[in-house]
C-alpha cells in the first residue's frame, strides 16, 4: 500500500471511530481480519471486532479519535493516535480521558485490515476512568514505541 493510499484508510478510520457506529469500524477489517488491544484475547471476524469497538463508543459516548500519525513499516503499517472522551455511558464515572496510543496494522491483497495489535496505556485509562484525566504529556498519558 502506498503511502497516499495509507493515509486515506486511516484518516477514514479514525472518523469511523468517532462515529459511534462501531460496525463503521468494522467494515474497515477482512471478514475473518482481527483486533487485539493489548495484551487482550483478539477479536476476530466483523461481529467480534464491532462488539469490541462498542465497549469503547458505550462508555465514552462523546469519544473522537485523532490521527496522530501514520507511517508504513515493511509490509504493513503503524497507526498513532489520541482518544478523548467523557466516561458518562452505562455505569459511567463522568470522568474525561484523554490516552494515546498505536495499532501494527497488516493488510490483506485487498487492502483490508487483516490483523491489528493495538496498544495503550490501559492502566492510566482506567485510572482517568476513575480520577479523570491526567496532564497531557504527563507519566502514563501515552503509549509509543
């Protein structure tokens, strides 16, 4: 994938997750692609990855997502980015957040999203979730490599 095309798909993406339509999210992966956020059990096929998606849009229902960067690495690519949010879903503190982090992105022939390994501080995300947010900037406010 070239870089103009790659910068397209994830510009794309990053307003699919601030839509609140998780299945958008989906759409962007292989029916059998996957999403694995941490060191969490991956989400595998469409339904999977929209119902993963849907925790985050629940939760923070005021989320956008920005693109922060978005570079090629061999074969496939690395997708940085900023979550900003109100916890004030289902069960919600009213805490803001306010995390960065990054997903290794490898695509099918098709230029579908084949397999992502998202990264984030989730301990700090729990931590705003329950005491808001930190400094930006600040220890634990961001995840790259």
């Amino acid at each position: 994938m070239d870089f103009t095309r790659l910068q397209d798909l994830a510009t794309r993406y990053t307003a699919a997750w601030g839509s609140q339509d998780a299945a958008s999210v989906a759409a962007f992966y292989a029916g059998d692609g996957s999403l694995q956020i941490n060191d969490g059990t991956p989400a595998v096929g469409r339904e999977a990855i929209t119902t993963a998606a849907q925790g985050f849009m629940s939760a923070l229902p005021d989320m956008a997502l920005f693109l922060d960067s978005v570079k090629i690495v061999g074969s496939g690519a690395e997708f940085f980015w900023t979550l900003t949010g109100t916890n004030t879903g289902p069960g919600g503190t009213g805490n803001a957040v306010w995390v960065s982090g990054y997903e290794e992105w490898t695509f099918t022939s098709e230029g579908l999203i084949a397999q992502s390994l998202g990264h984030f501080p989730a301990a700090e995300y729990e931590r705003q979730l329950r005491g808001g947010v930190a400094t930006p900037g600040g220890p634990g406010a961001s995840t790259t490599p």
